[in-house]
C-alpha cells in the first residue's frame, strides 16, 4: 500500500478550465486531469471531446494566455485555463473574462 508521504507530485490530478475556441458565450468548465491516466496527448484529446462539446471533438488544445499549442500531456498546469480546438488555428479571446449568461424573465400578469 502506498503512503501519503509515497504520492509524487506528479501523479496527482490538475484542475483546469477548458475553453471552446473562438466562443464568446462559453464561460468555461473546470476539470481534472490526471496526467498518468494517459499514455499520450491523443487519449486526453479524445477524452476532452466527451466533455467539451465540438463539430469535430477536441483535436487541439492550446494555453489560454498566448495560444501556444500543447503538445504533451506533462506539461499541463494545475490552476491553469486551456482553450480546446478541432481543426482551426486558436482564435484570441479574454475567455477568462467570459461571464454566465444571466437568464431574466418578464412575466406579466
């Protein structure tokens, strides 16, 4: 059995908060991801398409500051926003700033 002193910094899971590409109406939705559960980028890809509603799936994703591509799975941060593609290159936005769509209803009587 393993120990709590035993856990690796590494195996443990990273919440992020994935984007859709280009959508100014999608505030975000936060997720963990635990590296080792994927032997490659292409797993985590396929698994993000089942979360992050996209025509094609999630193909790419992208950090959320300065649009680079990520390319490996290690290198995904803890805290840290990510901006999920299909085929198109990534398209900037402030997506942090997003805001939920606040719903108001008039009823009259």
């Amino acid at each position: 059995p393993r120990l709590k002193n035993d856990i690796s910094p590494q195996s443990t899971s990273r919440k992020v908060t994935l984007f859709r590409n280009g959508d100014r109406y999608f505030a975000g939705k936060q997720t963990a991801i635990v590296p080792q559960n994927y032997s490659n980028l292409g797993q985590l890809l396929q698994e993000l398409s089942t979360t992050i509603d996209l025509p094609y799936g999630v193909r790419r994703l992208f950090t959320q500051n300065r649009g680079s591509e990520v390319t490996d799975v290690s290198v995904i941060k803890d805290g840290a926003s990510y901006v999920c593609a299909s085929f198109e290159p990534f398209q900037k936005l402030e997506y942090t700033s997003i805001a939920v769509p606040r719903l108001t209803f008039n009823i009259e009587q």
